[in-house]
C-alpha cells in the first residue's frame, strides 16, 4: 500500500517544525487492533481521538471501500481528464459502474507525487490514503453536505470577532481607528455565503466543466466514495501541498511563525474562537476545516477588495451588498486562483454600477472559473427546486 513506503512518523514534520504535537493516545485506543472496525470507529469517535501518524492507524485494519454502482443521470455522458482520475473509467459512462475508491485514491495521490515528490506532500498523500483505507468514508448525499456547508458558514459569520477583522483590514495606519463604513459592508456582502454558494465555488475546483453534470457526478462521489474521499482528493494544477473541495495551497492557509499575510485566510481565522481556528497547515485540514476555510477565504477576499474602493466605488458597493449573490461567489472563486486581476476585475464591474450577471464580462483572467460557478450556483438551485 501507499503508506507502507515511508517511515512511520508525524506527518508534515518540516510544516509545523514539531510545534503542533498530537493529543496523547487514550487508554481505549491501543485495544482497537482486535475490535471490529465499526466499533473501533465508535472508540475512537467517542474519546475524540485523532491518528496524527500513520502507525497509529496501523491499529485499525484497512477495509476496501469498493463496489459497482448504478450512474442514474450520469450514465450517457462521456468523462475524461479529471472526472476520469476520479472514478476510474474514461468514455462513455454506463448504467452501473465498478470503482475502487481505495485504489484510485492510491492513484491519484502518486499522480500528485509525479508533480511534487517533496517529503511534505508524500507524507500529506500517505496519511490520507491510510485513514481513507481504515475510517469511516462518511457517505452521504450532495444535498447533505450541502446542509453541513451551510451550517459551517453560518457558524464562521455568528462566531468571528468582527472588530478584530475590522483591526486586520480596515484600520488607519496612524489613529489604528477602523472603517465602520467598510466594515459593515463587508459584513452584509459575508452574510450571501452559504452552503450553496460554498458547493458552486467547490465544483469550480473539482470540475473540470460545469451545469448540471458537475453536482450530479459531485452526488456520486460523496454517496459511494463519500465525503472522506471528495476531502482527500489532491490538486492536480499545482505542485504543492493541496488537496481536498477547495484545493487550498500555503498561499491560501498558513499561520506557522510569521503573522500570516492579510490575504490569507488564516489572517481572518485568527479572529475566531480557538476551536473554531483553521489548523495552521494545510497538511492538518480534515472535515470541516475545509468548509469553513472556504468561507474564512471568501471573506477575507471581499475584504481585500473593499479596502482598494474609493467613496464612489463604496456608494455603489452599499447599493447592492446585499444582493448578487451569483457575482459575488463568481468573485470569490475568480479570487482563490487569481487574486489580483479578481480584484481589479471587481473594481471595473461597480465602476460600471455592478450590474447583474455584469462581473463575468469584467473579468477574463479566470473567465472559466467565473463562468462554472455560476452555472454551478444555479444546477444547485434547479436540483434543489425538484
């Protein structure tokens, strides 16, 4: 197996540079080895206890999450490239369809390796295959995730400090007096986030078209593959440290040593409860982290745009903050690849009284990005309405 090539050890020792240790292991934990796994996932769950190395998963014994599934809507449509790394078949897809989730898991992360053989993502690829290989998949609908998405937004927005995200972006230099103005406007455009928004911009990420097809196959994934293995999928465009819906890399999260830069979301994260905190690598994100990165991320990307207006730019911000919901998450996903000319093409649209359905024409740098989050954003909607 994949993790069986590398010692057994903390992952992403030269990340974190040993200052994240793991919790101690708790007394019920070195009795999983002769448990069955769902009890030993029950064992587990109930002492909140997290393998931090891949010996210690050694404990649970690997299952194969594998079978042969009916394709419903998807069955017809041809796949390649990525949809093709996902579930194992290239071409026309059938009305059943054999996948071994473990092995194209396996797969995709030595792809990534051919990218970056660094011992940082070899070790990232080996600890979420092993876990993958011997916890819970956690199966569920699109529809499901989606509700766990949004909950996770609302919870990011209820529970930040917004005065201390007010001192992050808005502060003057010299009073440290900070921009009500630009505050509250930040506030009112966060609050559009929400699970659906969250899954539209996921799907810009994961697939490589967009429209009906991208939460259809997103459905299959996290019913038999389950969400487990969506959140473990690794970036195949870059050659760093990334993996998972959003595909976040160290430009995105990062909070080792240095405060992090104000464009990134580990900046915003810091104006969260502790327990709530994003984990300082991305070699550490697993479950919800992802979703509340996201959201972290997008607030912190509007913030890094209002801060750049000038007063007419705001007047016209304050007249649809609330509003334009489809260009604002075309905005956010634009912004996670592109920052800058995200940025500048936002500046272009309100200059031109924001329009509706007016930012995709301002922005051709990450024209495919902005384009596959809308028409993601409204398949969700449609799928949601039947």
């Amino acid at each position: 197996m994949f993790f069986k090539s590398i010692a057994c050890g903390a992952i992403a020792a030269a990340a974190v540079a040993g200052s994240l240790p793991g919790p101690a292991v708790p007394p019920a934990a070195a009795q999983e080895v002769n448990l069955p796994v769902p009890a030993a996932m029950r064992a587990r769950a109930a002492h909140g206890y997290q393998a931090q190395t891949l010996k210690e998963l050694r404990w649970i014994p690997a299952v194969p999450h594998r079978g042969t599934y009916a394709t419903g809507a998807l069955a017809g449509d041809s796949v390649g490239n990525l949809y093709a790394w996902y579930i194992g078949h290239s071409g026309k897809i059938p009305a059943t369809l054999a996948v071994d989730w473990n092995r194209q898991l396996e797969r995709l992360w030595k792809r990534k390796l051919q990218m970056s053989d660094t011992t940082v993502v070899h070790d990232t690829g080996a600890m979420l295959v092993a876990e993958y290989e011997r916890l819970d998949p956690q199966r569920m609908s699109l529809a499901e995730y989606q509700r766990i998405a949004d909950t996770q937004a609302r919870l990011v927005y209820r529970s930040l400090d917004w005065a201390q995200v007010g001192e992050f972006y808005f502060a003057d230099k010299r009073t440290k007096a900070v921009d009500r103005r630009k505050l509250a406007l930040l506030k009112r455009v966060a609050k559009q986030f929400d699970g659906q928004a969250l899954i539209a911009y996921a799907g810009a990420e994961l697939c490589p078209t967009s429209g009906r097809f991208c939460p259809v196959f997103l459905d299959f994934l996290l019913r038999h593959g389950g969400r487990r293995y969506v959140e473990s999928i690794p970036a195949l465009g870059d050659d760093l440290t990334s993996f998972g819906p959003f595909q976040f890399t160290a430009n995105a999260v990062y909070d080792v040593g240095n405060v992090p830069t104000v464009g990134n979301a580990s900046r915003v994260s810091r104006a969260l409860p502790r327990s709530l905190r994003l984990p300082a690598s991305m070699t550490l994100f697993r479950g919800n982290d992802h979703l509340r990165g996201a959201e972290i991320f997008a607030i912190a990307n509007v913030a890094m745009l209002i801060r750049r207006l000038d007063d007419g730019q705001l007047a016209t911000l304050d007249s649809i903050a609330g509003s334009r919901h489809v260009e604002w998450i075309q905005f956010v996903a634009a912004a996670h690849n592109k920052p800058e000319a995200a940025y500048a093409a936002a500046e272009r649209w309100i200059d031109a009284n924001a329009r509706k359905d007016g930012y995709a024409n301002c922005n051709t740098a990450s024209k495919s990005y902005v384009h596959k989050t809308s028409q993601n954003y409204r398949a969700l909607a449609e799928l949601a309405s039947r």
